[in-house]
C-alpha cells in the first residue's frame, strides 16, 4: 500500500499548464493513482487538500467536493475515516468551513463541543442538525 501526500492528489486533479513542474509531475501522479493496487490517503491530506485547492487554485466548494467524492469512487484508495470526510462533506455544501466541519465531527464523543468559531459566521446550523445538542454550547447566531 502506498500513502499518498496533497502533492500527488492535487497534481491528479488540477490541470496546471502556466507551471512546467506540473507537467512534469502530472502524468507521474496520474500512473501512481491509476496503476497503483492500494493507495492510502490520510485524513489530514484531505484536509490540506481542500486548503489547496481552494486557497491556491480557487476551486470552489462544489469542485473540492466533486474531487473527494471521486476520490472516495477509486476503487483502489482507501480514505482514512472516510465517513467523517463524507459527513464534513456535507457541512461543506452547506457552508461551514471544511476544517472546522471535520474538527467538531471528531469532538463528538465530547460532553460539550468546544468553543471555538465553530459556525460563528454562518447564519444557522447546517440542517442535518438543527435542534442537535451539538450546538448547544456554540454561538451560531
């Protein structure tokens, strides 16, 4: 099994033809995650992922989503905690921040979410947990 870092998922999906490296390195990335028997993605290279794509490559929240979503597809890669991913996923279409989205996700085993700027900026809560407890202790409004 190999792991695979943000460099080899953002070079698979972005095509950069004004950077020479990126065509170098884009046809190297595609062998690996085509030809490749097992691959592993770690929970933290899609969260860095998303900052790429989004912060560097101006993708929007729907492009980001369709690129894990494919990914999640391959038949070959396996996503560390991918039900979490799917689930922030979804939070993300909604608007809340990727990041922030994973992070409350795995503070759910918590007595209390942690207070933090978690929703903050966002209008309500993503509909798939209006009247939760999650948000008992987080300003949203």
């Amino acid at each position: 099994m190999i792991a695979l870092d943000t460099n080899i998922l953002a070079r698979f999906y972005v095509d950069d033809p004004g950077d020479p490296e990126a065509g170098k390195q884009r046809p190297i990335a595609r062998r690996i995650i085509v030809e490749s028997p097992q691959l592993f993605v770690p929970l933290t290279v899609v969260l860095e992922l998303e900052w790429v794509l989004r912060a560097f490559y101006e993708f929007s929240a729907a492009d980001f989503v369709a690129v894990v979503r494919h990914l999640l597809g391959l038949p070959n890669v396996t996503v560390e905690e991918w039900p979490r991913v799917v689930d922030a996923l979804a939070w993300y279409t909604e608007g809340i921040d990727f990041a922030d989205a994973l992070h409350l996700l795995a503070s759910g085993h918590c007595d209390e979410p942690q207070q933090g700027s978690y929703f903050r900026s966002q209008r309500k809560a993503p509909s798939n947990l209006e009247g939760s407890g999650c948000f008992d202790c987080v300003n949203i409004h």
